[in-house]
C-alpha cells in the first residue's frame, strides 16, 4: 500500500502560477506581433494607393489623348474611367487604400492635371518626418506634377 502512495505523490499537476505565466507570454508575443503588422497594413494602404493614383493618371491621359478636356476630366473622372474599358469598378479604384477619395485639381500650367489623396498625403508626410534630416544635397526629390514648361 504504501508504493502506490509514493507513486502518487510523485505526479505533479500544473500550477496556477506556471499556467499565468504561459499565457503571459503568449500575450506578449501577440502583441509585439500585433504591433508590427499595424504598420504593415498602414505600408500596404500606402502602396494601394501609389498604386491607384497612377492607374488613374495614365489612364486619364491617355482620355485627354483621345479628345476629353482637363475641366472634363476633373469634373467627372469616374465617367471617363469607366468608358476607357480598363477599370472594372471605377468607383473602387476612385478611392485611396485608407477608403477615402481621390483628389482632381488643374496644375498651374492649365493643360493637365493631378491626382492625389488626403490620407495618403498625410502618411506620406508622417513617414517623410520620422526619417532623419540629410545635410548632403544627395538625396532624390520627387518629381513634380506641376510643368509649367510651355
């Protein structure tokens, strides 16, 4: 009798604190996940929209190509989109990867046009504060839409 008793003792069941630890940890590891997915997403919206901003422009050129004016364009781009018979869904593609619509406006030269997003400018900004400060004149601008070469 006394060996099975020795026998039982000697299995140990897991303990509360052992358990709250383990899931602490698994919490941990979630959220440092979490976090880093976040901005994942925010870089996918980002290049959604990169994406879709020039889709809009070429496509929208290649109409004033064809004869449709600046004013028209930027007036009812969705029309102009979904008559080129390149776009399936001219409404989704009028949207920025954060759902909120694309901007039209007429460059200062008059004879064209741009594009652009409020969301995606503003992380576009927010990404652009959080690199350093270059002291060389190194660095690449981007180009701009406005070219008022006439």
């Amino acid at each position: 009798m006394k060996i099975s008793k020795i026998k039982n003792r000697k299995k140990k069941a897991i303990t509360l604190l052992e358990i709250m630890i383990v899931i602490f940890l698994i919490g941990l590891i979630g959220s440092v996940i979490g976090y880093n997915v976040k901005g994942s997403l925010e870089e996918g919206k980002a290049f959604r929209s990169e994406q879709g901003i020039a889709k809009i422009k070429d496509i929208l050129e290649m109409e004033m190509a064809n004869g449709a004016s600046v004013d028209q364009i930027i007036e009812n781009p969705g029309f102009y989109l979904k008559n080129s018979g390149l776009v399936a869904d001219s409404n989704k593609l009028l949207k920025d990867g954060w759902n909120q619509p694309c901007v039209f406006s007429k460059t200062k030269s008059g004879n064209t046009f741009s594009v652009t997003s409020a969301a995606w400018k503003k992380h576009k900004d927010k990404k652009q504060a959080k690199l350093p400060k270059q002291e060389n004149s190194h660095a690449v601008e981007e180009p701009q839409d406005d070219s008022d070469e006439d």
